[in-house]
C-alpha cells in the first residue's frame, strides 16, 4: 500500500486503530514485551525470543479479533506515542474515524 503524503498515511493509520480496546492490547504488548526483555537482561537470556512474540502477539490479535483488519506489521511503523499519552480520541476526532 502507498501513501502519497503522512496525512494520507496517517488517517488510514488511525482508522486501522479506532477502537479504545486495540490501543490497549498494543499498549500492554509493548509493555509487556519491556518486562519480558528486562528479565531477559537480568535474569534468563533466552527470555529474549519473548520480547518479539508477546509484543506483535498482542498486536495482531487485537488487528485480527477487535478491530477485524489485518495488521501491516513490517508495512508501516506506527508511532505509539499517541497512545501511550492518551491523545489517540483527539486525533480520531480530528480525522473524522469513530469506532462504531
């Protein structure tokens, strides 16, 4: 998939996670996948290979099973920062995608 420009890129990046309870699956991925390469550091090493599959884990099942989209892992990288202060409803509100 090609974009023209980021605004072309980023509505349909929004659009792809404009459901609350995907932004939370994604969330708790990446910080799931922080703790699993911390311990990994400390602790037990091979809790490295972890790191990959707690984190798209949760990501494409949220894809799969909340928002029933495809997730365009290798694709696109997305910027979690939207998620991660709270400001995804502003910039769906802005872009005109509500969940239903």
């Amino acid at each position: 998939m090609n974009f023209r420009n980021m605004e072309e890129f980023w509505a349909f990046y929004v659009n792809q996670h404009s459901k609350p309870a995907t932004n939370r699956w994604h969330f708790t991925g990446i910080l799931a996948s922080i703790l699993c390469l911390i311990y990994s550091l400390c602790f037990n090493w091979w809790c490295v290979f972890l790191v990959p599959l707690v984190g798209y884990g949760s990501a494409w099942y949220s894809h799969f099973f909340i928002e029933g989209n495809v997730p365009a892992t290798f694709g696109h990288i997305p910027s979690g920062g939207l998620m991660l202060t709270g400001q995804m409803d502003k910039e769906l509100k802005r872009l005109g995608e509500r969940p239903s």
